[in-house]
C-alpha cells in the first residue's frame, strides 16, 4: 500500500507536510515526535510518541522503525536532526534514502541539488519502502485547518547515548528556516560583539533573523546555528541581505529560494553580485545603519 | 585501540562543475579530485587522538576505483598506520556503501569509525548513520569535539539549535563537522613516509549496486540579472517597486 508518514519532530514541522504529501500524490499520517497536537494539514491519522523530549537519534530510529510497516515511504523536513535521524532509520529498514529532496515527479522520482547547489540531479528510487528528507520551501503550503489532537502511542525512547548537556543559544529571533526576511554577515564583521550590535541589532529593527557565513561561524564571530549554506543552513526569505559576504559557492548553495536578495559589499567583483537582485558596492559600517532606519517597522 | 577513517575521493570542492552535455552526470573535464573535506576532517581528528595516545592504530578504508589510492596516499601521509582500497568499479548508493564498509568493519573490528558528516558530491549525509544502524552501534554525527576515555567517547555536537555533549559506549561512529579541527598540511616527510605505508586492496564482498539511480544532471536555472544601485536610498526605492517596506 502507498502511504506516507510524515515525522514531525514537533507540531510546526508539520506543517511543510501537506504540500509534500500532494506532490507525491499520497495519502499520509503525521507522528508527532513531542507535542501532543498537530496543525489540521488534511493526515488522516496524528499519532504522537509521548515524548516531552527528543530523545538521541538511534532511540528515535528504533521508535520509528517499529510503526514502519504500512507506509511505503517516511519522510521530515530537512534539517541537522532530521538527517541524523532519518538515514539511521533508514539503515534499520534497509530502505534507499534520498535527502534535501526540492521537488518530486510523482512518488519514486525525485529531483535535489548536489555539489553545495550547484547542479540538480534527478533520481528514481527502487525501494520499498523509501526515506526521504525535503525542503519546504519546493512544496506548497496551504493554510493549516484547526489542530487535531494525537493518539498517544506512548513510545519506548531508550538509547544506547547519554546527553550530558545541551546548549542551545535560540533567542527571540525568528528561526533562519522560518523568516521572512534575513541580515546575513560575513568575515568582516570582525567579533562576536560587533557582529551582535550589527547584524543582531538589524534583525531585530526589522524582525528578522540573522545568519552568518561559514567564515564567521569558524573565526567565532556568530554561533554555528546561524551558518547558511551547503553545510549549514537553507533558507527561503522574502528578503535576504547579505553584508560582507563575498559569495561563495556554498553560501549561495543556502540562498538560492530567497525571493530577494540584496548585496552589500565594498569589492564590485564579488562574486555575490552575479546572484543579487540588487547590489550596493559600499562598507556594511555605512550602508547599514542606513538601510535599518529605512526598513525599521 | 583501533579507528576506522572511511574516506571519499570527490570533485575539487572548490572548482566550479557542469552537466554533461547530455545530462547523463557531471562534467569532470579537467576538475581535480580530492579527500572529502569532511573526511580529511576526520583523519585529522583520528591523527590528533594518536598523537595523545600513541597506541592508537588509524585505519583508513574506501570503496572505489584504483585511482583512490591516491587519496588514501593523502590519508597515510596524514598519518594512518595502514590503508584499505576495496577495489571495484561497481556503482554505490549510500546504503549499498553502508553494507560494503560493515563488511571492512566485522573483518577489522575497530572501536571507533570516524567519517565525514556528508561527502561535498553528492552532499546526502547518510553514510555514518546507515552504517551505525547496521552495526547497532551508538552514532554522534556532527561532531566538533571529540574525547576518549575509558571506553566511551564524549562528543560534542553541533545541532539545528545550537550544540549538545552526548557520552557514548564503544565501539561508535562517529561522523564529523566543519569545526573539529583544522587539517594539517602535508610535508614532503609524510608523503615520503607514506610510500612505506600498506595499501591493502580487496575486492568488494557485497553486490554493491544502487536503488537511488540518477537520471538526469542539470545546471541550476539561474537568477535572473541583478542590477547595481547608487546609494541606499536607491536601493529602498528598489525594494519599495517590489513590495517590500512599503
Ligand atoms: C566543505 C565546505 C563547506 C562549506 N560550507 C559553507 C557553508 O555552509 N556556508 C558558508 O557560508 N560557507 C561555507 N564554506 C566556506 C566558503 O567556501 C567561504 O569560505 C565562506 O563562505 C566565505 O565567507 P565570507 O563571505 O564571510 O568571507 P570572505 O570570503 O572573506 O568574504 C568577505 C567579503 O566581505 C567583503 N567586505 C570586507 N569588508 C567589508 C565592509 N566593511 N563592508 C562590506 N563588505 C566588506 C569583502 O569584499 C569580501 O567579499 C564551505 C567550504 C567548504 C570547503
């Protein structure tokens, strides 16, 4: 039977689901990973875990593969915990397992960058049943109806790894994944505390998010979390505005799905030009406090 | 103790690549070939933990052609002990490699695998894991910190969110990030030295194959030309005309 269960680390990751599930023209259930209640995307069954927590990913991979069985395919939002996840369960099953998928041409063919973005390979998949990770920002996605409660499956969350400590740095600030509009930084940002008063203090005049480049990330001028690219984060803004990034091509690899994008740099050539809507060849310093008091709600 | 390297040979991370003119794969004309970074990462971290304990034997292993010694050349000049080429022209998907290197792993029993989070290629982030599933073995993926003592690894792992420290049993895998460390450069030492180093070449155990076939390789359709403006002023103009701001 074709069926697909959409795992749902929490009820908001759901949401990308209904669009994904249309394009692969499948009927679907959501299993809830933690929460109790799932945002009315048209699944015909809401199954939760129990868990108030998620568990290390092999407890999560052992969870899932035990509910395997009616569904021909199993998929989640792309993200780092999905795709620890995921590809576990899918060495359980044995099942092929195809990732960061953008769109799909029916239930086994599906087309996803490779080469940090630079190329889109289609694949047809022989497997059944087939793991899947994909991109939201491929798939539509209709409004969500009214919440339907979960039926507790009260799941075993036993895993061979203890979390010893967790650090996680989310503020106020919308999620990289979910903004509408995005101030990215690069290298010249120079230290945490500069990249925090500028960049920070954009995203927050604007209600945005903020990202940062790999470069930035490494020379510790902004937490990992905020990397966008390749290896770090996708992202699809309305607006995203990159200030002293010079474009490389796992950077733009994250970029791509932005409605607009701006370029704020002082070197004409960078590369970052060639995929902005709009470029202005200026120091961020200047440029940006400008364009803050402009954009500011 | 014993660490598996499981290393990949991939197009020049940083050369710009296109579809072949029928779309049947990737154009490697005149493109370079290097160690995954991410595995490079890997044997790194591998090197650095032989450093602090030098009983530590490293072991480095890929699948593929006979061209790959010359990244398993990069690995032993890096400073693995040995090396293994599993030596075949058969086409891979990530699960089908997960099953040949369990093989490498039941024949070597190491108490830890240290691979790339995701080869720069094929960017799917699978490999680790599927092998950690069918091995029943506890997985760290992403790691920037990595420590062993008796018995376990502590590893630090970047997350969607942030970071978080798992304590695991041996034997693990587990899979590496950006951020662990920095790999060395290779002097004319290691090079020479790896000349003497063993390459063991075995043929593949398992069928091999792919259930995730590639039918087409495609350019991604371009933006459209950006233009340039002046000042920020004329960029707020610029972004009132589509909507935003306004
Ligand atoms: C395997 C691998 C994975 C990678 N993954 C990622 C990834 O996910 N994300 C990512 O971002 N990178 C990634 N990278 C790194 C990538 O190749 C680049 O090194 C990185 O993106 C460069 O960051 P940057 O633009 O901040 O720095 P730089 O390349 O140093 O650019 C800084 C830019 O700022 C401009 N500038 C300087 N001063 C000012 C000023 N005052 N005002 C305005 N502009 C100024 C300069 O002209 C320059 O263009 C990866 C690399 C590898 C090998």
């Amino acid at each position: 039977m074709s069926r697909l269960l959409l795992v749902a680390f929490d009820p908001t990751d759901a949401l990308g689901g209904a669009g994904f599930a249309g394009a692969l023209g499948l009927p679907f259930d959501v299993l809830l990973l933690t929460g109790q209640a799932a945002p009315g995307i048209g699944a015909e069954k809401v199954l939760a875990t129990g868990w108030t927590e998620l568990p290390p990913s092999d407890a999560i991979a052992s969870a899932v593969a035990g509910l395997a069985g009616g569904y021909s395919h199993l998929a989640s939002v792309s993200a780092m915990r999905s795709k620890d996840a995921l590809a576990r369960l899918a060495g359980h099953l044995d099942a092929p397992m195809v990732t960061d998928v953008i769109a799909a041409e029916g239930p086994s063919q599906f087309k996803r960058p490779i080469v940090a973005g630079s190329l889109i390979e289609t694949v047809a998949v022989d497997g059944n049943p087939i793991v899947l990770t994909f991109r939201p920002s491929g798939f539509s996605k209709p409004a969500p109806g009214a919440e339907v409660a979960a039926d507790n499956l009260n799941l075993p969350g036993t895993s061979a790894v203890t979390r010893v400590s967790v650090s996680s740095r989310g503020g106020a600030r919308p999620d990289l994944t979910q903004a509408k509009v995005i101030i990215s930084g690069g290298r010249p940002l120079k230290d945490a505390d500069t990249f925090e008063r500028v960049i920070g203090g954009f995203a927050d005049a604007v209600g945005g998010a903020a990202g940062a480049t790999r470069a930035a990330v490494d020379s510790g001028i902004a937490p990992n979390e905020l990397q966008v690219g390749q290896t770090g984060k996708i992202v699809a803004p309305d607006l995203y505005i990159a200030a002293g990034v010079s474009g490389s091509t796992q950077h733009m690899a994250g970029i791509k799905d932005s409605k607009i994008i701006v370029a704020i740099n002082t070197d004409p050539d960078a590369p970052i030009f060639e995929i902005a809507d709009l470029g202005l060849v200026a120091d961020l310093y200047q440029a940006l406090p400008e364009l803050q008091e402009k954009l500011k709600k | 103790m014993k660490i598996l390297v499981a290393v990949k040979r991939v197009i020049d991370p940083y050369a710009k690549v296109g579809p072949l003119a029928d779309g049947s794969g990737i154009d490697t004309t005149n493109v370079k070939f290097d160690v995954n970074p991410f595995d490079e990462i890997a044997i790194e971290e591998a090197v650095r933990q032989k450093e602090k304990d030098p009983s530590i034997e490293i072991v480095a292993v890929t699948i593929g052609g006979s061209e790959c010694t010359e990244q398993l050349q990069k690995a032993l000049a890096m400073g693995a002990d040995r090396a293994i080429l599993v030596e075949t022209d058969q086409a891979y998907d990530p699960s089908s490699l997960s099953k040949e290197l369990e093989a490498v792993v039941r024949s070597e029993s190491p108490d830890v695998i240290l691979m790339g989070k995701q080869a720069t290629d094929g960017d799917n982030n699978q490999v680790g894991q599927m092998l950690a599933a069918r091995l029943g073995w506890p997985q760290a993926t992403f790691a920037c910190n990595v420590q062993f003592s008796g018995g376990k690894a502590t590893v630090s792992r970047e997350t969607d969110t942030g970071e978080e420290t798992l304590e695991l049993p041996l034997p693990a895998v587990i899979t590496t990030d950006l951020r662990l460390n920095e790999p060395r450069y290779i002097g004319i030492a290691g090079i020479v030295k790896a000349r003497s180093k063993p390459i063991d070449r075995r043929a593949p155990v398992t069928p091999g194959g792919t259930r995730v076939r590639s039918v087409k390789v495609e350019s991604v359709p371009a933006r459209a030309a950006g233009k340039k403006v002046a000042s920020v002023e004329e960029l707020m103009n610029e972004l009132s005309s589509r909507g935003v701001g306004a």
